[in-house]
C-alpha cells in the first residue's frame, strides 16, 4: 500500500525547490515551477481530475470526485513545494533501517555532524523505524516534501481501493511557504472546499488550529555624523539610536526565552552607520490584544524617542503577515474533531498545541476555507540535522485516507 511512498518522497527532496526572499516573481524561483509541472504530470498520472498549474499563484490542483451517492463536504489537503534558507542543492538523503533508538547516526564522511540523543533526545521515539536523514551537508526537504508525498500516496490509495466511501477532494501543492507568502494569491473560490488540512506539521499525532498573529516592523534611523572629535552635542548616531530602541523592549520577551503561547518581539537584522541605520523586527502572539500590544509599544517607543529631535530620526514600516487561525477555526471545531477521530482510529495519539508560528492555513483561514494543520513526520527542520521516520510518513498518509472515510459517514 506505501510502496511508492519512500520512493516518491526521495525523488522530491533530490528536486532542488528552495524559496528567494528577494524575488518579485510568483514563484519567487523557477525551481519550483519545474517542480509544480512534474507533480502535474504525477496527479494526472495517478488519475486525478481536473488537474491544473495556476500560473498567476504557482499552485497546482487536482480533484478526487466523490465515490459515494449522497452529498458531503469537500475536503482539501495542502503542501508546500519550497524548502527554507538553507543549502538544499544536491540533498543526498541516508536511510538508515531499523534505528535502535540509541546509536549517533553519523551524517556525513568526516563526522563533523551527527545526530545524537544528548542534542536530539527525540530520536528515542524512533527505536525500530526506518529514519531518513541528510548527509549534513544540506537540509533534506521533508518540510514540506514529505507533506507532498502523503498526499500523493493517500490519493493513490484511494483511487486503488474504491471501496474506501469519500466525498470530493481536492489537493493543492503550492510555492513559497518559507518566505511568508505562498498563500497571498492562493484562489479559494478555483479551489472551492468546504475545509481543509495542511499536512506540514511535525512529529506524529501533531494536530495544530492556533498560530501566532504576525507583524514586520523595518526601521530606518536617521543620524547625523560629524566628526568624532568635535561630535559634542552635534553628533546623533543612528546605531546607538537602533540600540536605544531596541533595549527599550521586554528583556524577556524573545525567541530564546519564551514558550507555548508566550509572544515576542525578535530582532532579525541591524546593520548601518551613524549616519544611517536599519532594524528588522518580527512580532508575534496568539492573543490578538497582545498582539496589537506589542504592535502599539513599537510605536509608542518611535514616538518618544522622535520627541528629543528636531525631526523624524526614527522611520517604523509596520505590516501585519497573518492572523491566528483559530478565531476562525473555533467556530466550527468539528473539522479539528474530525482529525482526532482519524488519529484515535489509528491509535494515535493527537498532540493538540499551538504553532509557534504560522502556516499556509493562516491566511487561507481567513480566505474563507478553515485549515487546520497536521502532522507530516519531520524533526529538526531547516537544517543539515532534518530527519524524518518512514513509518510516521505512512501513518500521516493513514490518517488523510482515514479523514476522508469518516467524513463520508457524516452526511451534508
């Protein structure tokens, strides 16, 4: 039933698709428009219909009918095709058979990276499973090509056994999840489901419907530089202005030092001069007064510290990226329910936390179609110690058929 899963999968992750922040294109690369055409060709191949490449958002979609006689709600699945910042030309993935739960698994020739249980105690779940991992050299890509194979094989599985009942369902393999903003063009009326999943989170059992909320804040400081030995009470230095600022903010408000649904303000970049500095700010909370909290102390901070100067020094570009989806997800949890009876049915146990970040499901939550996210196996994504379990794979595919066989027991 999951043979062509790992073969599947390993053929995705040696497909170089990682994401550009600095493009203006959609998809930002053309990497991953080679790869949208050949998972085109794969789901007509398997039999989908209405299978199509947008060119305007860099999502292709396709469509299992129903096979039962009665109406039910349309489901969809979703993944994204990029990988993140980090090498992932030329991933050479190891597989490494029947792990003992214990053993540093050496990743590349010269052992300089190892996965170990002291820096990765995870790796004690995955005693007797079959681990894929990277040669540490690269990432390995299981964010998101593992979602993309589950799916792949789930709409196999289904258009081999039609004896499994389900409604409609579409799928959707879409660009540059990495970067924020894959989902900005994402057509909810072409893909026109009742609900959704994202198959793109962890470890197994991870079942997610709250994100953060999001802002960007840029900063552009305005200094003025003289000389350093006549700078008395002429000189403004535009970075001693940026750390002002900065220590202005919540010592212990930050990434390194919060958990669970604590929020923060996190510092991406600072670079400059006197003359001129600028600053990158992420902020994020899944309460939406903090949110708008943290959003109004940057301002507040802007506004004081201008109040010194004869003009602006202190310039706040401030956006919002995404909202949590749970204020939209609460208002019908069955489809988060629906998910839990899958994995209870597979005897595996939902993990019910929130993301400490966001997904695709973010924004199309607010598009108007409820996507809660879901596990799709991997660890220590982003990076050249990304690994991911062969057996955790088949059970995220499971839980997809399964989702689709409840759901048709469960009449419009």
């Amino acid at each position: 039933m999951y043979e062509n899963l790992l073969p599947r999968f390993l053929k995705y992750v040696k497909t170089e698709t990682r994401s550009d922040a600095t493009s203006t294109t959609t998809p930002s690369t053309a990497t991953q428009i080679a790869f949208a055409q050949e998972l085109k060709k794969e789901l007509e191949e398997l039999g989908l219909s209405d299978v199509f490449y947008n060119e305007e958002n860099g999502f292709v979609m396709g469509t299992l009918p129903s096979n039962v006689d009665y109406p039910v709600r349309s489901i969809g699945f979703i993944s994204h095709m990029d990988t993140a910042d980090f090498n992932a030309v030329g991933v050479n993935p190891q597989i490494i058979e029947n792990y003992d739960g214990e053993s540093t698994i050496v990743l590349d020739e010269a052992g300089r990276y190892t996965l170990n249980t002291k820096d990765f105690p995870n790796l004690k779940n995955y005693e007797g499973q079959t681990l894929i991992t990277t040669d540490g050299s690269t990432l390995l890509g299981a964010d998101d090509k593992a979602g993309i194979a589950e799916i792949m094989t789930a709409m196999e599985i289904l258009l081999k056994n039609p004896t499994i009942p389900h409604g409609e369902i579409k799928v959707a393999f879409g660009p540059d999840e990495e970067i924020g903003v894959g989902a900005d063009k994402f057509d909810v009326d072409q893909f026109n489901v009742d609900f959704a999943y994202t198959i793109d989170g962890g470890p197994l059992g991870e079942l997610q419907y709250e994100t953060f909320s999001a802002a960007q804040a840029n900063l552009t400081i305005l200094g003025k530089n003289v000389h350093p030995g006549t700078a008395k009470d002429t000189m403004i230095n535009a970075l001693q202005l940026a750390i002002d600022f900065h220590n202005q903010l919540p010592a212990d408000e930050v990434p390194e030092k919060t958990e669970g649904y604590e929020g923060f303000f996190h510092l991406m970049t600072l670079t400059g001069n006197p003359e001129e500095a600028t600053m990158s700010y992420i902020i994020r909370d899944h309460n939406r007064e903090k949110f708008e909290a943290r959003k109004a102390l940057i301002s507040s901070i802007q506004e004081k510290m201008n109040q010194a100067f004869d003009q602006e020094r202190i310039k706040v570009d401030m956006f919002d990226q995404y909202y949590n989806m749970k204020e939209i997800i609460e208002k019908d949890m069955s489809i988060v329910e629906l998910a839990k009876q899958a994995m209870l049915d597979l005897d595996i146990k939902p993990v019910i936390e929130p993301v400490r970040g966001g997904t695709d499901g973010s924004k199309i939550s607010y598009m108007g179609i409820p996507t809660p996210n879901i596990f799709a196996g991997g660890e220590n994504m982003h990076g050249r110690f990304e690994f991911v379990s062969l057996q955790v794979m088949e059970k995220a595919t499971d839980v997809i058929v399964k989702i689709a066989e409840l759901n048709a027991k469960d009449k419009k």
